[in-house]
C-alpha cells in the first residue's frame, strides 16, 4: 500500500473526527506539554495498519517521532508493544481516536484472516474475500486480508467476469448468459458463474465456463456438486460461510471458499494507547 491512500484515510477520519477543532483537548492540554504515548495489543491478534500512525500524525504535528516495534502481518500476545508516539501532547491525543479506529479495524480483518487460513490448513483450498466491503473502504480491507494471508478475489466489477443469478435470470437463462460473455470477452479472460442448484451445473459445463461458483449449498449439496464437476473447472464455494463452517467446506473439494464476514462482520480486535506525560 503507497503513503498516499494511508495519508488520504487519515485525511479522512480526522475530517470526520476532528472538524474545527479538537476543543476538549485545546481548553484542557497546555501548548507546551508533551507526552508519550504506548500503541499496545490488548488481546492477541494479527496486526495491521500500522502506517496510518505516521499518516495521521504527520497532518497534525511535525513534531511527532513514531517508533515502531513491529510490521503489519506480525503476530502478537497481550500487552505487545507495536509502536511508540512522542510529542505535543495535543497532537497525540487529537490523532488518538482516528489512528485507533483504523488499526483495530483493520487487524480485525487480518486476524480473522489468519484464523481462516489456519482452520483449512492441509488442505488445497484457497480463502478469498469478497466484494462486501465498507464503501470507499475496499482497498485498506482487502489489503488487511492479504495481510492476514487470504487472496483477494476481484477488486470491482471491472476486473473480473462473474455471472451470477441477476445476470443469468436477467438473459432468460444460462446458456444464453454464458453464451452472449463469450461472445464479447477477451477470450484471455477468466469466466465464472454462479450455481446454486445441482441441476445447473452440467449446464454450465457444456457452456464452456471457466470457474463454477457453488452460492449458499449445503454441505452435502457442495460434495456432490464437486464430484460432478469432477475438476474440470475451478470451483468455489461462497455464500454464508462462517468461522466454524470453513474447514467443512474446504473438505468438500472445492479449490477456494470466499468470505464475506471477513470484512463485513470481522470480531473486534482491542488495541490502546497507554499515555504518559513528559512535561
């Protein structure tokens, strides 16, 4: 990730945070006070984010030293110290929230990342994300997935062809989806479509697709659905998928399993800022 979509989320979440003014900090803290500040883990966790400590601090003061005790995708126990802060005081309480906000965010994801990677472990399967993101948030999410050692699957709507249900009912049928992409694709380009009954997939197959993407199936459903397309395809399995099902589903077959929760309902990570003053 380049500084300056670091320095544009921080740019941000001070605009939102901060607006005119931090006026609590301005009526209470002296200008010359200055402080330290410990950014440690109050949990285990996979850490991601870091960047955006000088990101935020860099737009409030100059006179702000980062120290950094650790690296994005670096795991850590409790009480881990993952940087150091020092300078005006003001600056390091007004930048607290806003460089707090995105780095427990973000190692939310990387963590629970981890743990899905992890839980298929042995295993020839892949863990994708998917396009359930925050809006304008897309790009720091899935990097804090790659972080957290899964793939990402297509950025937008732009970059990948998967044909889903919509698409299928809005052609009148699958043949008829499948048939008008690959007649106006890039034939370098990978096509994948959405199947979420048996019965669909031979027709897909004789379509020509390239990838099979089994949504909201049963596991039983998915291992029959995996014999059928006998690895002829690439195949995936998505839709609904939580953290204690992802070994299960992986077992099944499939060569990837995508996750929404990863971004959209990742469980809190905790990480503080421990204060003390220095004059």
């Amino acid at each position: 990730m380049e500084a300056w979509s670091w320095n544009r989320l921080a740019r941000l979440g001070l605009e939102e945070d901060v607006g005119a003014g931090d006026i609590t900090t301005e009526l209470t803290i002296p200008p010359h006070r200055t402080g330290r500040v410990l950014v440690k883990s109050r949990q285990p966790l996979v850490v991601c984010g870091l960047p955006i400590l000088k990101a935020v601090y860099d737009q409030l003061s100059h006179d702000v030293t980062i120290t950094l005790y650790s690296q994005d995708g670096e795991n850590h126990q409790t009480d881990a110290v993952l940087a150091e802060i020092e300078g005006p005081a003001r600056a390091l309480l007004t930048g607290e929230r806003t460089a707090l906000n995105v780095l427990t965010w973000l190692s939310s994801i990387a963590t629970a990342t981890q743990l899905a990677v992890q839980a298929v472990q042995g295993l020839p399967v892949t863990i994708l994300d998917t396009r359930k993101t925050r809006p304008g948030q897309r790009l720091w999410e899935k990097y804090a997935v790659r972080t957290g050692g899964g793939t990402n699957h297509r950025q937008g709507l732009y970059d990948a062809i998967l044909i889903k249900d919509n698409h299928i009912a809005a052609m009148g049928g699958i043949t008829a989806a499948v048939s008008h992409v690959k007649q106006h694709a890039s034939h370098v380009l990978f096509v994948e479509a959405e199947a979420d009954m048996l019965s669909q997939i031979p027709l897909l197959l004789a379509a020509g697709v390239d990838g099979i993407l089994l949504d909201n199936m049963p596991l039983t459903m998915l291992a029959q659905a995996v014999a059928m397309i006998d690895h002829r395809v690439f195949v995936e399995a998505s839709g609904g998928i939580g953290p204690d099902q992802v070994r299960a589903v992986a077992e099944t077959g499939v060569d990837a399993v995508s996750l929404g929760y990863l971004t959209h309902s990742a469980p809190h990570v905790d990480i503080g800022m421990d204060w003390e003053a220095l004059s």
